[in-house]
C-alpha cells in the first residue's frame, strides 16, 4: 500500500487464467471507492472505455461484493456510445482486482503455506485429516497449507452424497478386502490402493477464490499442477468442473469443500498405475469410469502417469513438491500430535462408523 498525501493507495491484481493481468489502484473515503485506477496488459476498444471502468468504479462501496461491482462495470460499459471488447479479461476480472485492494480478497502472494510430505498413515486418517486440518487454519492454529497423502492399505473413499449401495459392489469389495469411507466432499469414488494413485490436499482461506465461480475455482486452485505435469512430461488440461484430463483421457478429478469459518478444502487424486480389472469389480459403475479414462478394457491397468513420464511414483511426488515449493512461499511442516490423535477420535467417532458411511444407502 501506497500513500497519496494523507490518502492511502491500495492495490490489487488478478491474473486471468487463460488470459491477461488487471491490476487497479484505488483510493477509499467514508466507505466508498474515491478513485480508482485501472490498468494491465490487457486489449481494449475503443481506448476512451478504459475511463469508463475508472469512473464506474468510483463511489461503489467499499464493501461491495465482486458481484456488485461487476454489475456496475457491466452496466457502465453497456451504456458507452460504442462497443466494447475487453480481450484478455473482463468485468469480474476488474471487480476481483478491486477486491483484491480493498483487502477483500487475497491472492497466492499474500500468503505462507506449510507444506506436508507423505507420510504413511491408514488411507481414513487422511480423510479424517481432511475435516481436523481446515479446523486448525480456521483456529490459527496452522497456516494454509499443501499435503500429499500415502497410504498402507486398500480402500475405496465415496463422495459425500454417493449412494453407497449403488457406488459399491459389496460382494466385489469383500473378495478384494478393500473397505469404504465417506469423505466430507462431493464428487466421486477414489480406488486407492498402496502406490495406484496420487492424491494432495490444499487448504486455503476462501479470499482466494473470492469473486470466482465454483468451476473458475476449481481450475484456479489446480493452475499450479498443470505446471507441475508439464515438468514431468504429461500434456494436461482442465474439464469443467472439476476433471483433469491428458491426450490419453481423464487421469484425474477434484473436490472442494467450503467451511463456514472462511476456509476451503480443495483435494486432488491423479491415476498413476491402477489395477483396472479389480476396480471394476469393486466399482458397480467402474467400467464407466474405466472408458472415461481412456480404458476399453477392464483387463488393462489404468497409469497414465507411469506411462506417459517413465517415472516412479515417488519421484513425480518429489517433483510436485518441488514445484510447489519454487512457485509459493512455503515452510516445510508435519502433522502435530494433536492433530493426529483429533483425527484418529474422528476414525472412531465417525468416518469408521457404518453410520456415516452408509448416510446414502
């Protein structure tokens, strides 16, 4: 922050995925925006619109949501006695910038994260670690902060709202000994077994997406690992909402989950090398989702990260960590004593309980 005379200058920025940077400047006095300077390497026509965007933003409240100041750039520019192209962004993008500077909304350089190695626990104590972590962000007690998962046995883990008996071939999973957990999130059926799968958890205060929609949210939290595979070889894109597909099919999918005291969940589990036949038979839809992962065949194995980079699954997990490190600030973290015993009280208490698991028969 800036000063002019006795008037601070606040700034923000937003970069476009996809697209181009928007940053403003603005001033504020008695709870509305007393200036407002918009600028960028984005394209606009004709040149005048770029004071219109100024002067809409000026007297909005303070408070306004991104909503709210959209709407005034919207309605500003559409009134304009020419048309306007905004190349690279648009008026959300301005409106997230304002949000930005008037300390509304954060973005990845406001903040430190702890970063979590993988370390081996029973695969429901990271999902039960899932529900206890975002509690100790909300707490103070823990800074936002970037996890890998590992694991020591088999178990398939539904989407909150899933129909247990429609998602699970029980006979299937018995024959297998592969149990069922319940997370906290939506979305679909992950089949873990030891090293068939890569799977992180990102916790961030919900300012981050502030102004975003629940699919630009998705691919925004999730921009950083498109860099990371890329690294290590495999050509990757999102698919709304929440997929992340290569030239081979989907070889991953997203789930979030927002809390009430201003902090999201965002968790990610990626295919590395997984026994296709057995999760067919364990999944009653699995070879649904075998075909959406660019598998015909239940007698082929699902590992389109071995595959395409050549690599161990721990060295692209290094090479992820490594990643987030050179592109966040980051401080290297473990999981404490009362985290651990919070979440094994969360194992007994409920994500071991047939209560929840079965919540949706």
């Amino acid at each position: 922050m800036e000063t002019s005379g006795e008037t601070p200058v606040m700034h923000g920025e937003y970069k476009v995925r996809g697209g181009k940077l928007v940053a403003v400047d603005v001033t504020a006095e008695d709870g509305t925006i007393a200036s407002a300077h918009v600028f960028g390497d984005f394209f606009l026509e004709p040149d005048e619109a770029l004071e219109e965007l100024n002067t809409a933003l000026v007297g909005m409240p303070t408070e306004a949501t991104a909503a709210e100041l959209g709407a005034a750039l919207t309605e500003r520019l559409a009134a304009f006695t020419e048309p306007v192209q905004m190349i690279g962004f648009d008026a959300e993008a301005v409106a997230i910038a304002v949000r930005r500077a008037l300390g509304h909304a954060s973005s990845w350089d406001d903040l430190t994260f702890d970063v979590i190695g993988p370390v081996v626990l029973p695969p429901v104590m990271h999902v039960a670690l899932d529900e206890v972590l975002p509690q100790e962000v909300i707490a103070g007690r823990r800074r936002p902060h970037f996890r890998i998962w590992d694991w020591d046995s088999s178990l398939v883990v539904i989407g909150s709202y899933q129909s247990l008996r429609n998602e699970i071939d029980a006979e299937g999973a018995a024959r297998h000994g592969i149990g069922v957990v319940r997370r906290i999130t939506g979305g679909g059926a992950m089949f873990m077994e030891q090293g068939n799968c890569l799977t992180y958890s990102l916790v961030v205060p919900s300012s981050l997406v502030e102004g975003l929609s629940f699919e630009q949210a998705y691919a925004y939290l999730d921009d950083w690992v498109m860099g990371a595979l890329a690294e290590i070889g495999v050509k990757a894109h999102y698919v709304p909402l929440n997929d992340i597909a290569s030239e081979q099919g989907k070889i991953g999918g997203a789930a979030q989950r927002r809390f009430a005291g201003g902090v999201l969940l965002h968790h990610v589990t990626m295919s590395y090398d997984i026994d296709a036949e057995k999760m067919g038979e364990v999944l009653r839809i699995g070879r649904e989702k075998l075909s959406d992962k660019g598998t015909r065949s239940a007698n082929k194995r699902v590992d389109p990260m071995r595959s395409q980079t050549g690599l161990a699954r721990e060295q692209i997990i290094d090479g992820f960590l490594e990643y987030f490190r050179a592109r966040y600030d980051t401080v290297d973290s473990a999981y404490t004593e009362d985290e651990l015993a919070r979440a094994r009280e969360l194992v007994e208490t409920k994500f071991g309980t047939e209560e929840w698991t079965a919540r949706v028969p």
